[in-house]
C-alpha cells in the first residue's frame, strides 16, 4: 500500500490566469461539465456491457499472478532479458522499467535486482546486429520476450526468426523452450501456432485490448516484474484510479475534467499537446502516451460516418532540457499547443548542490539547495513564464513516483483517451489507417498476395533526378 | 576522403504526386525560386561580412587540432567521459555519438575504442544520483567536459559544483587538473573565471556562434574526437556541403530548396515539421535539429518589428517504431504536417532474415532478405500510405552513415535554418524568450538580485485546491 496520489491542476488553464482570448471561461467550463458529464455514465455503462475489456485489467489478479510464477522461474539464471516487440507491444514496457528502475540500471549490477532489460521495437541491422554480437556469447544467461498478438507484425516477426536461429546454432534447437517466451493471443495466429508447435512458454495477450491499452496485462508486466517492479501495487493505483475515472461528478473526475479540455483547446486552433516532465523516470511514459493519443485519436472519419480529419498531435518534451531547446518556440511562436507538466514532488533520492568557488560567488545563491528544488523551482519558473505567454498549462503532481502512481497516471490516461474519442465522437479503438503501410510492405518484400500493390508502389519509390538536389 | 554524399528529394511535395490542394505546383515552386534565390547571395554577403561566423566553424582546423591534441593526453587514462551542458552544449555531442558509434558502445568494451560517453543535459537528482553512485568508485578513470559559454546556466553550473566536490573529497582538490575539461568563453564570464583561478585544461566556445550552432567547434568535437569519432572527417563533410549550400542557382541548393518547401508548407497551415529517421542511428540528430529549428524560428517579433507570433512545431519520429504509434495520426488527423524522413541507402552492418519455422509457411516471404531491405521497404511504403492520404514527403538520402554524411547534414540544415529565417523575415539567432524562464528560476532559489519577481511568481505557483482533482 502506497498512498503516493497523483492529482490534475487545472487552475492555469483559466482564463482568470491568462486571459480570455486564450483561457477557459468560467462559463465555458461549466458547458464543458454540462458537454462532458452525460459521458461519464456512458462509459461507464459501455464498460460494464464488456465494450472495453482494457478497464477490467487492473482486477486480472490471475494474471498477475501467472507472469510472476513465470518470472519466478528464470530469476536466478537470467541475466539478460530482450524483449521483441512494437508498439504497443514495447512502449509499455519502456515506459515502465524508465519510471521505475535506476537510470543505470542496465550499467550498474548494484542497482539492479533483474536481469538487464533490451527492448527492440525496430528492424535497424546496425543496432540489433551490435546488441547480437554483445548477446551472442552471453546466450545461456538470456531470454527473449518475444510480444505479438498476431505473429504476422513483419518487424517482430524478422527480429524473432534471427532470434530463433542464432538460438539453434548456439545453444541448440531444444534451448527455446527455455530461453523464448511467447506473449500472443491465446487460441489463434502465427505465433500461437510456432508456440504450440515449438511448445513455448507462453502468456496471453487478452482479447478485445488494442496494443495501446495492453500495458497492464501480461504485454507489460513480464518485463517489469522480471525487473522487480511491483506489479501489484502498480495495478492498485490502477483501481484505485479507476474509482476517479468512474465518478458521475464531472467536478470530480479527473480523467472527465482532462479529456473535455484536451478537446476544447483543439477546437480553438491548438493542434498540439505538449507533454513535459520535469523528472527523467517519467520522460518515456510521454512515448506511451503519444502512441495512446496520436493513433486512438486521430481519424478521418466519425462515428456518423463524415469525414473529419481529426486529432490532437502529441509532443514529447522533457523538463529541464527542453527549456534550452524549445521553450523560445513555446513562448513566442503560434498560440497552437496546450502543455501537461509532470511534476514529483518528493524525489527518492536527492543531491545536496555543493558550494560555489570562492572566485565565483554569483553561484552562491544555488548552494545549500537540493537538486530537487532545483528541478521544481525551474517547473515553476517556466510554467511562469508560459503563463506570462498566455498560454495554458496543466500539471499532473506526483506526490512521488513509484508502482502506485504510475498504475495510476496510466489508468488515468487510458479513461481520458476513452474520454476524448467521445466527445470527438470517433472510435478510439481502431487504427484503419496503419493496414495500408503494412500491405506495402508485404508488397515491397515480394510477399506473393500483394504483386499488384508492388505495381503501384514503385513509380513512387523510383527515384526521378530532376527532384534530387 | 569518403563520397557518401547526402542528397534531399523532393518530388514527393509536389501536386503532381499528392494534389494541389496539399501539394505544390510547378507554378509555386517557380514563385518560390523566385522569392528564395535572392537569399542566397543575401547569405553569402552576410557571411563574407562575418555576421554568421557558424559558417565558417569547418574550416577552423586549428580548433580540431586543438581538440585532438587536448583527446589525446586522455587516451590511455580515460575510461568515462561525461559531459555537463543543456541545449546546444549537449545535443550536438549526444547526436555525432549515436550517430557515429555502435548502440552497445557503453555496454560492450570490444565495441568502443574510446571511453563510455553520459551526458548530463538535466539535474534530475535520481538521475544524477544514480550516475554518482556508479561513477563515485571510478572518479580516477573518469574526466567531465563541463561546457558552458557563461557559466551562468544554473543546471551546468550546479552539476559542475556537485562533480568539482565530489573530486575534490574523493581525490583531492590538485585532481580538478586532470579531470575536468572546461568548455568556455575564451576571455570572460564566471566559467571562464573558475578556469582561470583553478588552471584547468580548457577548450573555447567560440564568439558570435549560438550554441545551437555550435556542434562542429570544440563544444561537440571533444567528446566526439575522445570516443573515437573521425572529427577531421565531419568538417570535411561540412566544408563540402558549404559549396553546395552557396550555389547562387536555386535549382541546385539544397538549402534554399528545402527552406522554401519549410516555409512554404508553414503558410499553408502545416504547422508541424516530422523528421523520420529510418535508421536508429540518426535519431538524436532530430533533437539536436528540434532545438535548431525550433529556438531558430520561434518568434514574436519579425525584422520590422511586428508582432507575427511565427514557427514550426519541429517533432522527432523513428522508423519503424513510430509507424506502430503515430501513423494512425499522420494519414487520418488533420492534414497540418511536412514529413521529412532520412533514409540510408548503405548500411554497415546487415542482417539476413532466417527462415521461417515450418509451422508458419506465411511469414516465408521474410526469409533471407536482409534486415536493411525490410527498414527501407518500410520506409518506402510508409511514405506511399501518406502520399496517398495526400500528406507532402520530403527524403534526405543518406548513401551511407559516416562522419561525412553527418557533416554535410548539420552543415545542411544549419544553412536550412538561416534561409528560413531570412523567409519568416525573422532574427534566426537569437532567443530572448528563454530570459524570463532563467531570471524566475534566479528568484526561486532565492537569489538576492530577484526578490521582485518572486513576489510576483508565487501566487501562479500556490496551488488552489479548487482546481486540484
């Protein structure tokens, strides 16, 4: 049990802080209540005929309890887990083990208390090929986490097979059963059968959840509990979350509150949505969450079947390092964005900043201070400064992070994005627009059902002089 | 001496292939000739008057010189280098890193032939702490490249305070001489002054050169020259871009060209730039080109003093991971994006795909083609999904990764930004918003000098419950 709360600050958002023309009205928010709070019970009512089996992941207790049986097996001999995977199928996992384990993890034996953890979410030849020429005498300490609902994704479906061989050569073709599990869909697919048929160890990628939404289930919980994080008090802040995001009072829901928002600020010409943490253990959840976004969100068609061309575009930002990198934009560029900060306000570990030089007493005023206050003092003083921009902020506050608060964050995330598909009144839970790259690929690859795409394709791909420069 | 010569095509914006709706007609690329190749003599005059001194950073070889001789005296005793700097002071180094040496480089001592490169770019105190941890028992083997023009910059200056204690109580005060590396200002500020008083070994930030445009001085070749990198090489891929990028004819300046595809693609409503990279080594040039062109382009006030509140949005994406996140968005939302992918026709390493297990007879079409033919087949049939969806593409081609391909693409994009600013009619190299957010960090941490400000940050800074949920 943890009692780390997070909480939405909406306060800057208001056009009391920084003015009508940009800000929210009290007038405004109530319509945005009066819009947003019908929707509540909507959904809710949709998740309990079972329309949305992501929001019962959190109660899955037998699940997690399978992922640490199995985790328990390989804790003594695996010193290094790669997980292959894509999407939805890796950024959970990402987003996890940065959240929750040191930064030097992988580097550092004394901090870690898993194996090292890869995760290949790409087919680039120079970066797999030197993690292989690291692995490949360290083969017998090593297991894959091969992730794929289908088995037919063509990237995880590549990285697997040159995992599969270089197996066989090495340590012989019987050694998969015990250095592959298999995450996949549990009757039918490509990878349910070379399970079945190699007789692999297996979890389940539950029906009905879209990669985006899977994190909490075995798709993202092997990985972090192979690597100790505490997968129960991470479902926890889930469910505890899920009380929130369920409450029929918009004034109280935070997840209502975010997405109506979210949605408002698109209407009025702000086409971005910048997410900035000012802690590094948080900075690849902003990759989770741009896919959970950009691909639930952005569509062409509604849900009466007119076109729309809709959604918000996600951005990943990091505090303070992208104060020297893009705040000069954020402030005097086109009003276009609505910022989320991330901010933790107790740090687990701290640094005393040391005192200046004594030729050097203009740097006297940062000595004594934590790094920490540091880190929240610029927050606040770019937050500021942004405010002074007329341009509107939210913040999520952490009181800390840990397993608790970031079951919580995604949980929070997931019901907003449900949230937001509503009153954009498209499906957030389809993607139609990602089959087409996935067929050219096929085509390109010379796969035998697709020779007439091929034909379409390749005056494109031909490359015409007069335009290279 | 290398020939990868880096090219930019770009039929792929052009109505011909995706409609004059989104697309540019022959007609437009004519009017944009027109406006565009007066700029070119423009920003050659301006150079031989030495108002862009970035330019000339390729032909300093006295600077490299300096550089190699500086890495040198560290080869043998140098097994951590780790750098202190934000913003232009880190980006560049993290991008030639990741760009130029293997993924495993600090994992795998066989990989490298340099010392383990971090680079510090934030004060996340479990960041920095879980680094110190690590490092505490290796200071001896260790030098900090601590990089600031000032001084002054509040996050480099309370990591260099925290690292020069740390020295000072693990070694000794006389080791600051053998283990620090200071990049700065050459006459002036409070750097410059520590410098000084402790003789440490130092390397110049050069004059009038932004730090955004600083990569190719001594600020990103150090680290660089120390891992390994072929610096001589990169200035050398820069120089010979420089020919190009000074080419009075239009038709043959990749600069001029894809600045005003930029700007044109800006004034029709794209307010957001995607760099792409299918090639996991080129993705940290795309935060070092974030900051470049957003920080560049970002402004209030055009040259005559109005307000024009003007920039694109720049946003990083990989290939083929983001296809599986962002997609969805950038074929169905709404048509406001310029894609600009990189591609590398040449890979240094490949892969061949095994065959498929006998059980999946469908994943065959796979089997032995080479993992750099799957990324570049992904590439290509990403591009033809967006040009269906009518989406404008750009391609930097790269024939191949190497230290000179690498120079010409900053040097290309560098010049890319200085004609961009010249069409928005705005000042590219300063950044005056970014003060505001520094003088409130000062007042929060109770720097004397500030105690107005504070007065006035701290009711945006209270938190009202009222809007806390």
């Amino acid at each position: 049990m943890s009692n780390s709360k997070i909480g939405l600050y909406y306060k800057n958002v208001m056009a009391d802080i920084i003015g009508s023309e940009h800000g929210i009205t009290s007038q405004q928010m109530d319509d945005l209540a009066k819009e947003t709070a019908p929707l509540i019970s909507k959904l809710n009512a949709e998740r309990n005929e079972g329309k949305t089996p992501y929001r019962d992941l959190p109660y899955k207790t037998e699940i997690s309890q399978d992922v640490q049986d199995l985790a328990s097996r390989f804790e003594e001999e695996c010193e290094n887990l790669v997980v292959l995977g894509i999407g939805g199928s890796a950024l959970g996992s990402i987003a996890l083990q940065t959240a929750l384990n040191p930064y030097m993890y992988n580097l550092d034996s004394v901090q870690r208390e898993g194996p090292r953890l890869f995760v290949f979410d790409n087919v680039d030849p120079q970066q797999f090929g030197s993690f292989l020429d690291w692995t490949s005498d360290k083969l017998e300490k090593t297991v894959f986490n091969v992730i794929s609902k289908s088995g037919r994704t063509s990237e995880t479906a590549a990285q697997f097979m040159i995992v599969c061989q270089m197996l066989s050569d090495i340590l012989g073709a019987e050694s998969l059963r015990d250095h592959v599990v298999a995450t996949t869909d549990a009757k039918k697919g490509t990878l349910r059968t070379i399970t079945d048929e190699l007789r692999l160890r297996c979890l389940e990628v539950p029906d009905g959840v879209g990669g985006r939404f899977s994190v909490l289930s075995a798709v993202g919980l092997f990985s972090a509990a192979m690597c100790g994080i505490d997968i129960d008090l991470l479902l926890e802040g889930a469910r505890d979350m899920d009380k929130r995001v369920s409450d029929t009072n918009f004034s109280q829901n935070p997840a209502a509150i975010n997405a109506a928002i979210q949605h408002h600020f698109y209407n009025r010409g702000k086409n971005i949505s910048v997410m900035m943490p000012y802690c590094y253990a948080l900075k690849d959840l902003c990759d989770w969450y741009r896919q959970l976004w950009a691909e639930s969100l952005g569509k062409e068609v509604n849900l009466k079947g007119e076109k729309v061309f809709v959604g918000p575009t996600p951005v990943k930002a990091l505090g303070t390092t992208d104060q020297h990198s893009q705040v000069q934009l954020y402030r005097e560029g086109p009003n276009d964005k609505l910022f989320t900060f991330l901010q933790v306000d107790n740090f687990d570990k701290d640094i005393e900043i040391s005192p200046a030089p004594d030729c050097a007493p203009e740097l006297g005023f940062l000595a004594g201070a934590n790094l920490s206050r540091l880190l929240n003092s610029e927050k606040a003083a770019t937050e500021y400064a942004l405010l002074q921009s007329k341009r509107p902020c939210l913040t999520v506050h952490f009181d800390k992070v840990d397993a608790y608060s970031v079951g919580q964050f995604i949980y929070l995330y997931e019901v907003t994005t449900s949230f937001a598909g509503a009153l954009f009144d498209i499906n957030p839970y389809d993607q139609p627009a990602v089959e087409l790259g996935k067929e050219a690929t096929f085509a390109l690859m010379g796969h035998p059902d697709y020779q007439d795409l091929a034909a379409k394709i390749q005056p494109v791909n031909n490359i015409d002089e007069k335009f290279m420069v």
